[in-house]
C-alpha cells in the first residue's frame, strides 16, 4: 500500500487542489451515494477501521445520482471524497465536476450484481423473458400487428404458458440506480422482442437515428394503471411492499435476494437461474457492473483515503473468497486491471455522448 505523504506535502497537495488549510481538519473519509453498493462499502469501511491506523469511514446512501453529484460539488473537506454507484458516472455528472473544480475523477468498477426477480415462496412459478416483461408494463404493446393500449391484466393473458395472477410489479424508481439497467436489459429488450420497437420507429419522424431514438423512449414507457409499481427507496421497501400484496412479484438485487431466501422464490430470465456463477460467466441476462467514483485530489490529503481505495480492490477484500462475495458480490473477473488503474491513480476520459 502506499504510504501517506508527511503534513508537509499534504499541504503542498491543498494548495494545489484548491483546498483550504488546516490540511487535517477532516481525518475520516466521507463517502455517500447508491443503496446497492452501501452495504459493501460499509462492511469495508468497517474492516478498514478495524484493521488501519485511521477512523472507520463514514458511508452513507441517498442514491447513485445524489451521490455523484455531491462529488461534484467542489473540493474541500466540506465535500465528500466517494461517490457508490449502482449505474455509470454519466457525461454531464463529469461537466458538473469540471465547472466546479473537479477535474480529476477515477472510476473504480469493483463487482456485479444481478437484478433478479422474485416473489413470496408460496406464490407459483414463473419461467420470465424480457418480452413477458414488455407485454406486462408497457404502456403500448402489440396486438395483431399494431400498437395498442396495454390492457392486460393477468398473466396468463401476457402469456398462455404462465398461470393466472394478477399483473403487479414493484420495480425500481427512476431515481434508482437499477432502474438504468432494468430499463436496458428488459424493458427495451422486450419491446425490440415484441416487435413493438420497429412500431414505434416506423411512427416517427426524421432520419434513422431520430426514429431509434424515438423507438428507445417510447420503448420506455410504463402503463399507469397501478399494474407497474415504481419504488425508490432501498429493497426492504420492496421487500415489504411484497410481503403486503402477495400477487406482486419484485425486482432486487441478487445480494439482498440471497439475504432472503426464507421468504423470496427467485424466476429464471430467458431460462437463466439467476446465482454468483451466471453473473459471473455473463450467461444471465439482467445484471450490472457496481462502482464507486473517487476525487483524486483528495488523495494522499484525506488521511487514509488512499489506502482505503486499495484495500477494498484487494483480493482479500473484492475477490471471490472475501467477504464481499460472502455477502452476494459477483467479482469482476478483471479485477486485477482495476487494481493496476488504481496503482497508477488514473482519472476518467471524457465519456462518448
């Protein structure tokens, strides 16, 4: 691990960031964003503390969204030092950053986790595709060859294979970092699936790209007729609201599901059980990569931030025998790349818009 640098060139490093003297009035790190990613942080936060020379970090949530863009509000040690994401730092969260001083970033990609699919244990099962999905929450799908408004109200009506249940979704919010991947990975999926995103395409104006453009949206549109159910707080949430309506089938985390098997069936997607192994290989379809962003002028200012970011990309900690795959982690197979970035401390590109 690196060794932190001596107060003198703490300071010298201030100066340079732009960030006010007393070099040490902040000597724990400061770290917020996504719900996903929070438990991990925070059993690392606590291995850390116990076995550093530095205070336990303090890690809150708030959501991916929130978390980067405290990030990016400055530098300073009135700003935080991490920001966990369950999605992508996007473009305009980096031009947030620059226009306030921000201009080194470094994306630290750690693990996946899985979006499964699940319901109480006693309810029936379920064999899903992203179609199945499609059918059942979109606001328009189609029948006999056009579009139509979604109807359905029963999953036998979505598909003739299924039994009959009531339609009733409890799926992330869009303020919730797996509602990105839930969009992508079914809801867009499905209707490309379906046929209906060709509909949609051939409705709309302009050249190819804009009626694509105009097929992805509509794509992701839901019916509001309480069939789909938007959540965005944490999976307990979910969770809870599942335990009150037994029909209602939830979106989770792999991670929290695996907390949960005493009260969850999970569904196989495209025949696909989701599990550590599936993720890993790629074979299950509806999973995504976890990060947590880093200001690196904070780095080797903040006492033991360093050191934090690389004990938790260690294999002892983000490996597939640490305590992060015992908690539901899937390790990124190119996991020692990350931890060579990290050594060369290497900031972000520009994003492609």
């Amino acid at each position: 691990m690196s060794i932190r640098p001596p107060l003198s060139a703490a300071c010298a490093l201030l100066v340079a960031a732009g960030i006010a003297a007393p070099a040490m009035a902040r000597d724990n790190i400061q770290i917020a964003g996504s719900s996903t990613v929070l438990p991990y942080a925070t059993i690392v936060a606590e291995l850390f503390g116990e076995n550093f020379d530095h205070p336990t970090p303090v890690v809150e949530g708030g959501g991916s969204g929130a978390g980067r863009k405290k990030l990016c509000e400055g530098l300073g040690e009135g700003t935080i030092d991490i920001a966990n994401s369950s999605s992508r730092i996007k473009q305009s969260d980096l031009d947030l950053c620059a226009s306030n001083g921000v201009t080194g970033v470094m994306e630290v990609r750690f693990g996946y986790d899985g979006i499964v699919f699940a319901a109480l244990r006693d309810q029936p099962d379920f064999a899903f595709t992203p179609a199945d999905w499609y059918r059942a929450l979109g606001a328009e799908i189609v029948q006999d060859g056009a579009l139509v408004q979604n109807r359905l109200r029963d999953w036998a009506e979505v598909n003739p294979t299924f039994p009959s249940q009531e339609i009733l979704a409890f799926i992330p919010g869009t303020k919730h970092g797996t509602r990105e991947v839930f969009d992508h990975n079914v809801l867009l999926a499905g209707c490309k699936a379906t046929g209906a995103h060709d509909l949609f395409a051939d409705a709309a104006t302009g050249d190819a790209d804009a009626k694509k453009k105009a097929a992805d949206e509509a794509c992701l549109d839901l019916r509001t007729d309480g069939a789909a159910v938007d959540i965005d707080g944490d999976y307990t949430e979910t969770l809870a609201r599942v335990q009150s309506n037994p029909v209602g089938i939830g979106v989770f985390g792999l991670s929290f599901y695996q907390s949960n098997t005493d009260r969850l069936r999970v569904y196989t997607m495209d025949g696909v059980m989701p599990s550590v192994e599936t993720i890993a290989s790629g074979e299950y379809p509806v999973s995504r990569p976890l990060f947590f962003y880093v200001k690196l002028a904070h780095l080797g200012v903040i006492p033991g931030l360093r050191e934090y970011v690389t004990f938790f990309l260690s294999d002892e900690v983000a490996g597939p025998d640490g305590p992060l795959a015992d908690y539901g982690l899937v390790s990124d197979p190119k996991l020692a790349q990350t931890q060579a970035m990290i050594a060369a401390e290497r900031p972000m590109e520009p994003l492609s818009q």
